[in-house]
C-alpha cells in the first residue's frame, strides 16, 4: 500500500500561524507568565515524551500497557470490532498499533499537533499493517474538532490514552468530551480514554522530575520551538526546570524558572523576567475514579466501563452515547 499522505487539516493555514502567534504573546506577555502544553511538541520534544514514557520513574505508560494487556478481551468486547479508530495526540501510534489485532478497526485516524513526526511514525506503520486504511492528520485538536470528510461517520472510536485529558482544566475537559460526544454520530461509536488517579505526592514528583533530566529537556525544548515559532530569542541556559503536586488541585504543575533577570525578545515584543519568575507549562491533572463516571455522564456520555491495575494507580475508561 502506497504511504498515506498526511493531511495537514489546519497547521499550514496563515491565519493558524496568526493565531499561534497571537496566543504565544498573550501567555507570555500575562503578569503570571504561561504557555500551553501543546508547545511541547515538536519533532525533538515528541521523541523526548517519548523518552520520558521509557523512564522508571514515569509509571503511567506502563501502567497503561499493563491494564490492556490483562484486559484486552474484555476491552475489546466493550468496544467492539471494525471501529474508525480516531487516535488523539498518536505520537508515535504505538499504543492504538499494540491494540490492532484485538479492535480490527476499519480505519485508522491517527491525529497530532506534531505533523511531521506524526508523518513519519505514519509512514512505517502502514507497512505493517497494509490492510487497515489510514489517514493520519496534523492539526491541533485543542480547541475545534474540524474533522475532515474523509474520516468516517460510522462507530467512530476516539481513542485517548496516556491521561492527556489531565492536561486540560477541568472545566476545559468537560467542554473537550462534549466535544467528543457532539461527533459520535451513532450510538455504536464511543470514547476510550487513559486517566491517571491521584497517588502519593512523592510517586507523582518522581514522575515529572526524573533522575536522568529528561523531563527536564522536555520542558526546556519548549523554549527552543518558541524560538522557531515566534522568532524569539529564549537561551534555555538561563531557565530551570521545576514540577511540584499541588493537593488541592489534584495537578503536578509544570515551570520554567529563570536562573537570573533577563529580557526575552521577538519580532514586535518583549518581556523582563526577573530571576526566579517562572513560565507556567503544563498542568497534570490527577482522577479520582469516582470523578471519571460523574465528568462522562456531565459531558454526555452514559453506559461507561473503567478498568483499572492492582494498586489503582491508572484507569482505562470505556464510554457509549
Ligand atoms: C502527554 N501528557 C499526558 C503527559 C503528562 O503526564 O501530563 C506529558 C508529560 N509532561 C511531563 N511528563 C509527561
């Protein structure tokens, strides 16, 4: 089969890249400086997350793989065959691949912010598996779910695992499922999501500040694909990594601390920061599985089946209309 063409569904557009603009120097221009996640990943940051799923101390990939490897059957029955796997933040597609012989699905919707690196992960996965029909799309999915006419109507399967719901807010995430829900057209379609569940504060510190600093190099690579985006001139030299639980929020909370004071600049703008003022990156939500079944049914969903390891450190979720 010939390599499927990755569909660039609104990255290259002039007013997306307007649009990102404008977003990058609100966040960073605000008096609590932050940017979204999302800016993580480009190609380098998609292979450090990568990396970061390979490491001791980060649990969740795991735990994941685990909970479908002692669950695929059941998993599979609740979901049932011949889906349009719809496959949101694929990265790598490894975990919707591992997942292929026991869903069989009729086609294969892979979805990444990252385009290039999602074009290559693409691009060796058609080879081996010719017969599922794929069609891989860069776009950001964050915040409109413009889906192409080319992606099926028919039970679609939104497939989001690695708990990269917990990357939004909480009210951010229901309006996410909503969105969701609104785009299962049929009531054989559903959601399959990843969550992980609050734990000891040293485990989920561990987690997002490992020993070998590649958590770090994730957060820091941030600065550099700014620096490609905006045209800024972010020197990742003068910011610290720093990853903190906040209890009360349930979250491990992402920064960039800057090392000393220093003006950053890019076409247009500027901005002071005075050592020790932080970037605020990402926020890590963290489920109680109670909350799970109540966020499901508030976003539209009935019917929702969870699975779960021994020690309930991570939550697979099945969900219906
Ligand atoms: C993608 N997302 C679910 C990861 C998480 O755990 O929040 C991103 C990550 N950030 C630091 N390590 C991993």
């Amino acid at each position: 089969m010939a390599q499927p063409a990755l569909i660039p569904a609104d990255l290259d557009s002039l007013s997306e890249d307007r649009q990102r603009r404008a977003e990058l120097v609100t966040g960073l221009t605000a008096p609590a400086a932050f940017i979204s996640p999302k800016y993580f990943y480009d190609v380098l940051g998609s292979k450090l997350f990568e990396a970061i799923c390979a490491l001791p101390e980060y649990y969740p990939t795991r735990t994941e793989a685990a909970i479908f490897a002692e669950h695929r059957d059941e998993i599979a029955a609740a979901v049932g065959q011949d889906a349009c796997l719809i496959d949101l933040g694929a990265g790598n597609c490894a975990k919707a691949a591992s997942l292929f012989a026991a869903l069989r699905p009729r086609q294969y919707v892979p979805v990444d912010i990252s385009a290039q690196f999602l074009q290559q992960s693409v691009a060796g996965l058609q080879r081996r598996f010719p017969d599922i029909p794929m069609l891989p799309l860069g776009m950001d999915f964050s915040s409109t779910l413009a889906l192409p006419a080319q992606v099926q109507r028919e039970r679609r399967l939104f497939f989001y695992p690695g708990s990269s719901l917990g990357n939004f807010d909480r009210d951010e995430a229901l309006v996410f499922l909503r969105r969701l829900r609104a785009a299962l057209p049929d009531a054989a379609g559903g959601v399959l999501l990843g969550l992980d569940l609050v734990k000891p504060s040293a485990v989920l510190e561990a987690a997002y500040d490992d020993a070998l600093g590649v958590t770090a190099a994730f957060n820091l690579n941030a600065l550099n694909h700014i620096n490609g985006l905006l045209g800024a001139d972010f020197n990742a030299r003068d910011w610290r990594h720093l990853a903190f639980y906040d209890e009360a929020q349930q979250r491990v909370e992402m920064h960039l601390e800057a090392r000393r004071d220093l003006i950053v600049r890019w076409p247009g703008g500027r901005r002071t920061f005075r050592q020790g003022e932080r970037i605020h990156t990402e926020n890590s939500h963290k489920f109680r599985a109670d909350e799970i079944a109540d966020l499901l049914a508030q976003a539209g969903f009935g019917d929702c089946q969870m699975w779960c390891d021994p020690q309930r450190w991570f939550a697979v979720c099945h969900a219906r209309p």
